[in-house]
C-alpha cells in the first residue's frame, strides 16, 4: 500500500480539510506540521524547494498534491 504523508500547518483551515477528507475516505496518513517541526519542514522542502504553500500531499516520495480544492495557505521559510 502507498505511504501517504500530508504536511501542513495548525493555522491553515485548509489542512484541516484536506486532513477531514482522508479520515473520511479511511485513507492511511501520516501528519506533520511544519511550523512546528523544522525537520519535517526541511524534508517537504527537499521534495520540491519552490513548496511555500501547505497543504501538501505526498505519495510514496512524491508530491501529489499542493494546497486543497485551489486553495492552500502560504507559510514562511522558519529560518
């Protein structure tokens, strides 16, 4: 089975959501927060550098998806 991962935020709504859809369609997930964790923020970043926005799927190490139904939330570099 493929190994989801959703990097987020716990100020962005739209993590929430996206985070709600999976519950809800039973998919497997694990969860970071990027605020608060530099290095699960390092590693979305070493998928793809130009990654500003959360929320942000990723599939077997590759990003799937950024942001939710067009939206998403912009967040800083942490540095």
């Amino acid at each position: 089975m493929a190994k989801l991962e959703l990097y987020g935020s716990a100020s962005c709504p739209y993590t929430k959501e996206l985070r709600e859809w999976l519950e809800w369609t039973r998919r497997d997930f694990v969860e970071y927060d990027i605020e608060s964790d530099a290095d699960a923020r390092e590693r979305m970043r070493s998928l793809d550098r130009s990654l500003h926005t959360v929320p942000v799927l990723v599939e077997d190490g590759e990003v799937i998806q950024v942001g939710w139904r067009g939206h998403g939330c912009v967040v800083g570099s942490g540095s």
